[in-house]
C-alpha cells in the first residue's frame, strides 16, 4: 500500500536524522571529553583513529548481516546500540577507557550509517525513483539539532555526560518506535512498462550480458571501482571539512569570523544540492550527476585554491560543495541496486573504503603542506574530482529503480503480508 511505502521513507529520514544527531552530539563535546580525561591535541587526533577504525569495523559487519536479517532488524537494533554507547565517551576518566568507549561508539555508528543505507535502497527501488540524495541531506539536519541541544544544555548548566546521556536516551526511543515503520525485506516492486524486470537497467545503461561467473567478476569489479570513486569523494570531503576555514584565514588573511564561513559556505551548499540533486537524477540520470557534479567540484576546489580574493574563496567552496553534493548518494544507490539481495554488503563496501578516505582526507592534505602551500595542496582534490567526473560512464551499467509503483511493498523474507 502507498501509506506504507511513505511510511518506510519517512522513518529512513528518521534513522539519517537520527545518525547524524548522535554523530553531532559528540562532536560538539569534544572539547568538553578533551578537558575532562585530560590530553592534548596530538593524543586526541590518536584517539579519534580508533572511531574511525570502530566504524569501518561496523560497516562490514553490518553490511552481510543486513542482508542476512534484514534492515527493519539491522537498523534499528543499531541505532539503539549507537544511542546506548553516546554516552561512554562523556564518562570515560582516562586515555585508555576513552579508546575503548570510541571504538564501541564508532562501530555502531558504522553499523547505524551502511544499515540505513541498505534500507533507503530498498526504499529506492520500491520508488522506482531517486530518493537517496534526499536521504543524505536529512544527516546534516541531525548536526544542528546537536548543536542546538548541546548549547542549550550548557545554558542549563548540564554536564557532557548529563547531556550526552539525555541525547542517547532520546535516540534510544526514537530508533525502536521507529522500526515498525521500516521495510520487511528486499524491495520487488512490479516491473516496468516495457516488460524489463525491476531493478534492470534503465535506458541509459549498458549491463554486460551473459551469465554466471563473467557476470559475477563484472559486477564485483563494478562495486570496486564505485568504492574508489568514493574513496576519491570523500577524501575530498573530509579536507573541505577541517582546511576550508584554515584556508581563508592562513592563505587569503580572512579574520577569523570570515574564515569560519568558508565551511559554512561549503555545507549549506552541500545541503541545497542534496535536496535538489535526485530530481536531477531522475530527469537526466545517475551518470550525469556524479559526472556534472564531481566536474563542478573540481573547478570550484580550483577557483578557490588559486584566487586571492576572499569572495571568489567563498564561489569556490560553494561550488565545490554543490557539485560533491549528488556524487556519494549517487555511489551508494548503484552499489545496492547492483544486487538488491547483497545491498547491504556492497554499500558497505562502497561506504568501507569511502569512509576511510574521508579519514584520510586532512592528513592527506596536511602531508602536502609539508611540500608545498596549503591552497596548492588542494589542486590534488581537483584531480581526485576531474578522475571522479571522467570515471562516471561505470554507472551507465548500473542497475537503477524501475518505474514507480504506489501500490506494492516489498514482502517479508520468506513470504507473507507486511
């Protein structure tokens, strides 16, 4: 039925809103965790290794068992592991309970962000649309409202422990009231107007033909070269997150309140481009959004490297943050379309590595620094987006939704009714 097929979009809006705020909550107290366990910079850039290391760890796991138990399981059982863990960083006492708190923390974070994932694939291809963008844009809602609460715990004067606890309580119940709201299995819409099953390629794909094993290397060596497009992605969007505002400040002499708007910039841009870019891709398809976009990213990564003047600084990174802003919903959706049975195990192996590229991302660029000026390093992330732009053409043999039916929802595994 209809209800329930925009039932199950919006509680994935729900669990990305929800991702995004547990991810958020902790970010705004790292200062706060930093002071109380009482370390230094160069201690905590170790430590936060280990959340990153914790979510890679999640992503695979959750990937096969998405498949395995499905996402109206996964997903919600990882939400209220995330929720639960938010607040062990706030009491850890020292370095080493620290590590261990962010590595559980991380791990069901990763386990939250491929197993919704998964589900919004299903939710696509049920569609018979593109929704995924959307999906992504509804993170960065999850971040304000971090923030939000975080300053107006402060106002209060509650604690970080206090705050985070409160925050993973209401997480807590948000994940498990919203899980019956969630599809029961691999979406199987009806076919297509023409005939061609659901999930086939559309018109402007080119599935390799035949059968069994050349099949199978073609669609594992597909899935591994959408994994190092995001690696390539999102390693650029890792060093727009911590070098935007450094570039302004440090390269172009911004006051530092001007500077702190380059990332503003970058983001609020991301975001537009998000709520916009899957009727972009429904009109002109998943191709020419990763190769349009990552296109425009390269040339606003350049503009921003090379001119000295702020506000063409501040074009750039609006551009570059536009243009970045289909490229890995675009990414994620191919790789479960690819195999609507294994989706979970292909997003999270396109989500794996692209991940660890963001966590590569500023230590990638502050390396450079070392060789040459910070706004010269970034013309490798105008390289990375160029490769990105011209490697689009491996989403032509992409599977994408069929047409959109309102009257069928995927059925459970191993039949019955929702």
């Amino acid at each position: 039925m209809e209800h329930r097929l925009r039932a199950a979009r919006v509680a994935t809006y729900v669990y990305f809103v929800l991702c995004g705020t547990l991810m958020g909550a902790w970010v705004v107290h790292i200062p706060a965790v930093e002071s109380r366990v009482g370390i230094g910079h160069a201690a905590l850039g170790g430590l936060l290794v280990l959340l990153g290391l914790g979510a890679f760890a999640g992503m695979r796991a959750a990937g096969s068992l998405t498949d395995r138990l499905g996402a109206r399981t996964v997903v919600p059982a990882s939400g209220a592991l995330c929720a639960a863990s938010l607040v062990l960083p706030g009491l850890a006492p020292n370095p080493w309970t620290l590590a261990g708190a962010l590595l559980v923390f991380g791990f069901a974070n990763g386990c939250l962000d491929v197993s919704m994932n998964a589900h919004a694939v299903h939710v696509e291809q049920a569609y018979g649309r593109p929704v995924m963008s959307g999906f992504h844009a509804t993170f960065s809602v999850g971040g304000v409202i971090a923030a939000g609460a975080a300053a107006a715990a402060a106002a209060t004067g509650l604690g970080p422990a206090a705050t985070l606890a409160l925050l993973g309580a209401a997480g807590l119940a948000v994940a498990l009231l919203t899980a019956r709201s969630l599809l029961p299995g691999t979406a199987t819409p009806a076919d297509a107007p023409d005939g061609t099953p659901a999930g086939a390629p559309a018109a402007d794909s080119a599935a390799p033909t035949g059968s069994g094993a050349p099949a199978d290397r073609d669609a594992r060596r597909r899935i591994r070269v959408l994994a190092v497009l995001a690696l390539m992605v999102m390693l650029s969007e890792g060093a727009a997150n911590d070098w935007s505002a450094l570039h302004l400040k440090d390269v172009l002499g911004a006051p530092a309140s001007t500077a702190a708007f380059a990332y503003g910039t970058y983001a609020a841009a991301m975001t537009v481009g998000r709520l916009l870019a899957d009727r972009f891709a429904a009109r002109h398809g998943a191709t020419a959004v990763l190769r349009y976009g990552a296109a425009t990213a390269a040339l606003g990564i350049t503009v921003a490297a090379l001119t000295p003047w702020v506000w063409a600084a501040f074009l750039g990174w609006a551009l570059f943050g536009l243009g970045l802003s289909g490229c890995v919903p675009q990414l994620f959706s191919a790789a479960g379309h690819a195999d609507p049975a294994a989706a979970g195990a292909n997003v999270s192996r396109v989500a794996g590595l692209g991940y660890l590229g963001m966590l590569a991302g500023p230590a990638v660029i502050g390396w450079l620094t070392h060789l040459t000026a910070l706004n010269h390093a970034f013309l490798l992330l105008t390289l990375l987006c160029a490769t990105a732009a011209a490697s689009a053409g491996i989403l032509r043999g992409a599977a994408r939704p069929a047409a959109a039916t309102t009257d069928r929802v995927p059925a459970p595994a191993g039949g019955g009714t929702p």
